[in-house]
C-alpha cells in the first residue's frame, strides 16, 4: 500500500513527490535555512554546519572546509530549486535527503538538544517540528 | 653478514561518526551505503555501533581519503571526525 507514502519510488527510477502545501512549506523553511546559515556566520546553524573534522588539530584542512562548503550549499540550493516539482531524479532526491538531515540536527543542535531527555522534553511545537523532518527522512530513507 | 631492514608503518586514521538523538537509523544506513558502498549487512551493524556505543569507526586508512569519507558524511548531515588512531 502506498496510499500514506510521502515519497514513492517510482519504476522508472524518479522519486515521486507527495507532500501536500503543508508539507512543501515546511520543506522550504528547512531548505531555507541551510542555505541561509552556509553563508551567515551569525545564523544559529551556522556553527553546526562548520564543526570540525579534526578535533585534535587546531585548524582544519581549508581545502577540506572549502568541499564541505560548496557542497552542502549546492545541496541546498538544488533542494530549493526543486521544490515544486511532482518527480525527483536520484540526485534531486540524495540533495532533499541530506538538506533535510542536515536541518534537522542543526535544529537540535542550536536548540540544545542533544540527549533523549531533553527531547522529549523540548517544546510541542518544537518536537512537532522535528518530528516532521524525521517522517520526512524516514519516507525518504526508503526510496533514495 | 645480515642486513637489518626498518620498516616504517604509517598508523591509519579512522573516521568515526558519534551519535545524536535525533538523525533516523535507517537515514544513517543509507548515508553509509550511499558513501562507502558497504553491505546492507555491514551498514547496519556499524548504525547499531554508533547508536549502542555512541560512536563507531566507519572506515581507517590514508589520511587524506579519511578526510574526504569525513566531508562526505558532514555534507549528508551526520556528525563525523577523524582521528589518528594509536
């Protein structure tokens, strides 16, 4: 039954789109701001999206920062790009994956939320929020 | 008379990725897939190390391949480092 699916993967390989306005929204919100806290260095995510690679080094590879930057914003920008769209191609579909994992640890991340207590205890609308990135992820998780 | 050869071994780095509450397991078993191309097998048994254990190494070797498997996980959203091992 695919009645409930959020994203159905279809036989000729693209990725089906099921989100209601509802859903879109809030899929522009998180993509938005991915791509909004890659270039602010005062956005909350943005420390989430620079942590280091090697904690035990002073300073990280630049060319290794650089990578990490460009790709996590072009992820986020082909996501944005694509959000009206009924079908995802493999790629469309691996950059909504990674824009929407990427969103929702730097939710928890800039809201302290790092232990299962404090989630669970976090505010409702605020836990309604993640929750809905994980259906998302979930959904997504079984077609890409 | 014997000649002594020293052989210098370089000691690998590991990449390990740390647990959160939040990421979904099967999200991390396709992140897996998708950058190393392991088992399905393999992917879970190293999600359920993370998730059991708070982290686990998920790939040792040259230093700068371990920096890229590194940037690859960070760009799909897990939180990853690198370390030199001992």
């Amino acid at each position: 039954m695919a009645g409930n699916k959020l994203f159905i993967r279809r036989r000729d390989g693209r990725i089906e789109v099921r989100l209601n306005d509802a859903g879109r929204a809030v899929a522009r919100e998180a993509f938005g701001h991915v791509v909004a806290a890659e270039r602010d260095p005062d956005h909350e995510w943005h420390a989430s999206l620079n942590a280091p690679i090697d904690p035990a080094s002073d300073d990280d590879d630049v060319v290794s920062k650089l990578h990490r930057q460009n790709e996590i914003s072009t992820n986020a920008e082909l996501a944005v790009m694509t959000l009206g769209e009924e079908f995802l191609n493999g790629a469309e579909a691996w950059a909504w994956l990674s824009t929407f994992q990427i969103a929702l640890r730097s939710t928890a991340i800039a809201n302290g939320l790092m232990t299962e207590e404090k989630l669970e205890t976090c505010q409702p609308e605020l836990l309604g929020y993640i929750r809905t990135l994980q259906q998302f992820l979930f959904a997504l998780a079984e077609c890409v | 008379m014997a000649t002594e050869t020293m052989v210098a071994i370089e000691r690998p780095w590991s990449v390990v990725v740390w647990d959160d509450p939040v990421t979904p397991m099967s999200v991390v078993v396709v992140i897996f897939k998708k950058i190393f191309g392991y088992s399905n097998n393999k992917c879970t048994q190293l999600m359920l190390t993370v998730h059991h254990e708070g982290r686990a190494i998920v790939w040792s070797g040259q230093r700068e391949r371990a920096e890229s498997y590194c940037v690859k996980l960070q760009v799909a959203g897990l939180q990853s480092t690198i370390e030199h091992d001992q």
